[in-house]
C-alpha cells in the first residue's frame, strides 16, 4: 500500500512516521525512513520517538532509536528559538550508523530527555510494555509532571488491564492524581476507577471526573463517584443532555442532592444531541424552551426534531434556515422555506453552507430564490466574510468562492482582498494569488 500511494505521488507527511510508529511494524517504519525526502522536517522528540514507545516492542524501540537517531538529528531541547522539536534528515537519506543522535548526543540520551516516554509506554498495548517501561526508567526518563501524574493518567486510559498497570506503577511511587480518574470516566472502566476511589484512597476536589463520566454515558461511574461524594452538578447533566443519554439525565435530576436545574439551557444541549426522546422527555418534565432550542435541533439537521417542537409550539427563530443551511441538511432546509413558510435571510445561508464546502445546500439556496444582500446586509460583505473572517478563519474553499461569483454574488474585490490577509488554511495562497487576478481585470 505505502508503494502504491508512493509511485501516485501521494505527497509526503511528518503524520506518515507518527502512525507508522503507532502501527509498531518494523518493516513499515524502516521502509519509510531510508525513504524519507531530503529537507522533510520530522518532529522527533515531540512525536515520532513517544510513538514509537506507545506502538512498537521495546525491541524495535531499541534497534530504530541506536539505528536512524543519528540520521533524523533530533534537535535539542529549545533549539531554534522555540522550544519546538525540529527533526530533519540529512543528505543521504538513508538510515545506518551507530547510536548517535543529532548534536553529538547519544541515542540513550536522546531518548532520556523526549518528554512523554513514560507516559507512552504506559498506555502502550505491546505485550512488554512493562519492560520497555522499566528500560526507558533505567535510561532516565521521567513523568512529565515530575510526580508521576501523567503516567497513571495514560495507564488508566489502556483497556483491560489499566487496574493491574495502576496499581503496578504506583507500588513504584507514582503519583494517583485526578487526572486518572478522568482518564478512566472517559473510558468508563469501573473497575479502575473503584480502584482509585477506593485502594488508592483518590479524593476528588473537583467535578471533572463526574462530568467526563456524565458526558460518556456512564451511569454506574457518576453512581460510583457520587458514592463517594465527589462533585458533580450543572456541568454533567448539560454534558449528558448533550450526549443524549436519557439514563443520565433522569438520574442526576431525580437525585435531589445534585444541583440539576431544568433550565432552557439544558433543552439546548439536548437539541444539540442525538435524542428525541431526551428532548420530550425534558418537555415532559417542565423544562422551558425558546428560539434557540429551535436553532439548535436545526443547525444539527434534525428533522424530527424541529417537526415536532413546531407541532409543540416552541418559540419561533428567526433564522432557522439559515441554521439548517449550516446543517447540511436540504430536506430541512426546503421544508421550512416551502412548508412552513420561514423567509431566507439574506446572504448568510450562503455563508453557513459555503464555509462548509456544500455545494447541494448552495444549489438548493439559490432553487429557493435565497438573495445576497438586503436590509442590513449591504453587497459584497457575505463574499469578503466567506474569503476570510479574522482570527485566523479558514473561509469558504476557493472553488466555493468561484461558485459565488459565478451564481451573482455581489463583490467588492478590495474588501476581499483585505479579509484574505485573515485567511487562514492551505489553500490561503491560492486564493489571494486568485483574489489579485481579479483585480488586475
């Protein structure tokens, strides 16, 4: 596959090495390395050599550092002004040699001083994983956090046996934080986090865990955490309304110790999420609603839902096609322009759908007669925002923008050409070079 995607000059890429490094095969990542172009920038010590601990055996881990590190020439820590690894191969593109490493450090050395060794080696699935472990120690690695919090935290992320890996590495003297009780709500292991809450005798000062458990989906964890007194309120239930999870939710309002307020908020989280009946069962309880509701469900394309808070009288918003333009979806979008009779703002449902690179919700727009401008929304502005909008936005793709124009968006080139210095993205290039050549007619 990697020389199929080679000879159709599938372009190169630092990720390459990353997930070839995750992958743990020996021959993919030697085939890579002696293959990698000249000039290639590869983030070694932040990427590359963590995963290799996370995904290759402590085998492999050894012969590719001792074997390539003098190639790759990792740079050393705050090299180039800005304490971001650089790595590069040299001129001869190939791998050999000793275990040098770039700037006259040893292969050893390198490895001792790459931030997140540990922490991978501990979340890695390789059935060594605790020798490796021990002979990246033995080198001198350390915990990121100097306690050994992020450690555990990894461990307790790794399925089946992140109890056995936890309470191994903390006989070792690291650190139970937190962070691993996140890890394990986040997973929903139980039984990691009833080792925490219990064994390790973990105690849990705030509601992140809760609201990490909450917004899985784990009940049987938020029941466990609240066991044991541990925070939770506001933040879980709008995260569990959000994922969905009617179990969850049901749960955290009866109980009449948690803070659980059935608020228009929390019927906008639930719009957000995949479940109807989360939503009426929220109605049925109480909860109030307005327009933002409404927006939400159709931002998120839901059909169903939007139909049936129109049939329950939720407020009306004002821009709801526009929020389904966002969505993607045309069958929502229609139905509430032909159906339901909702006027197109103008301009903006080119915008939404634009940005995203839609091109049927574009063609459906302009089917429905949606115009460019109007009260407020003077010519050529939605064409400057779709080139760029500030802080870094990424715009409408160029191909987009070639489709707006030639569907009769109003255009002032100048002010394209000024939002195009706020473009971001890799085609920001392409399309300035595009924007210029436009004005020159």
């Amino acid at each position: 596959m990697c020389e199929w995607a080679l000879a159709c000059s599938c372009p190169w890429s630092d990720e390459v090495f990353r997930i070839a490094a995750e992958g743990g095969d020996l021959r993919v990542i030697e085939w890579l390395l002696v293959r990698k172009p000249t000039g290639l920038a590869l983030p070694v010590r932040e990427s590359f050599l963590p995963s290799l601990a996370r995904g290759c055996s402590q085998q492999v881990l050894q012969l590719i550092s001792s074997t390539y590190l003098n190639v790759l020439k990792p740079a050393k820590d705050g090299e180039n002004g800005s304490g971001r690894d650089v790595g590069y191969a040299d001129d001869s593109g190939g791998g050999g040699g000793g275990g040098g490493g770039g700037g006259g450090s040893t292969a050893a050395a390198v490895l001792a001083t790459t931030p997140g060794m540990l922490e991978a080696a501990a979340a890695s699935q390789s059935e060594d994983w605790k020798e490796k472990f021990l002979w990246l120690e033995a080198l001198g690695s350390s915990a990121d956090d100097h306690e050994g919090g992020t450690v555990t935290a990894a461990a307790a992320a790794v399925l089946p046996d992140a109890e056995d890996r936890l309470r191994w590495l903390h006989q070792r003297g690291y650190k139970i934080t937190a962070t691993s009780a996140v890890a394990a709500a986040r997973t929903g292991n139980l039984s990691v986090l009833s080792y925490l809450l219990t064994e390790a005798g973990l105690k849990l000062d705030d509601d992140e865990a809760a609201t990490t458990a909450a917004s899985h989906g784990h009940l049987a964890m938020l029941q466990l955490l609240y066991s044991h007194q541990c925070p939770m309120g506001l933040a879980a239930l709008r995260g569990a309304a959000r994922g969905g999870f009617l179990d969850v939710v049901q749960w955290l309002v009866d109980e009449p110790d948690i803070y659980a307020p059935l608020d228009v908020a929390l019927l906008e989280n639930a719009a957000y999420g995949p479940s109807l009946e989360l939503l009426m069962w929220l109605r049925s309880r109480g909860c109030p609603w307005d327009g933002e509701v409404l927006h939400a469900a159709a931002s998120m394309g839901r059909t169903d839902m939007v139909t049936w808070l129109f049939e329950g009288g939720c407020p009306r918003y004002e821009h709801v096609a526009a929020s389904a333009a966002r969505s993607g979806c045309v069958e929502l979008l229609e139905w509430l322009v032909r159906v339901q009779g909702y006027p197109l703002t103008p301009g903006w449902p080119y915008y939404a759908a634009g940005c995203e690179g839609d091109f049927a919700t574009l063609e459906c727009l302009r089917r429905l007669g949606c115009p460019w401008s109007g009260p407020g929304i003077p010519g050529g502005v939605v064409f400057a925002r779709a080139v760029g909008y500030g802080n870094g936005c990424t715009g409408a793709p160029l191909e987009v923008l070639q489709w707006f124009l030639a569907a009769g968006c109003p255009v002032d080139w100048e002010a394209a050409a000024a939002a195009a210095a706020d473009r971001q993205g890799p085609d920001v290039e392409e399309v300035k070079a595009w924007i210029r050549g436009r004005i020159r007619r």
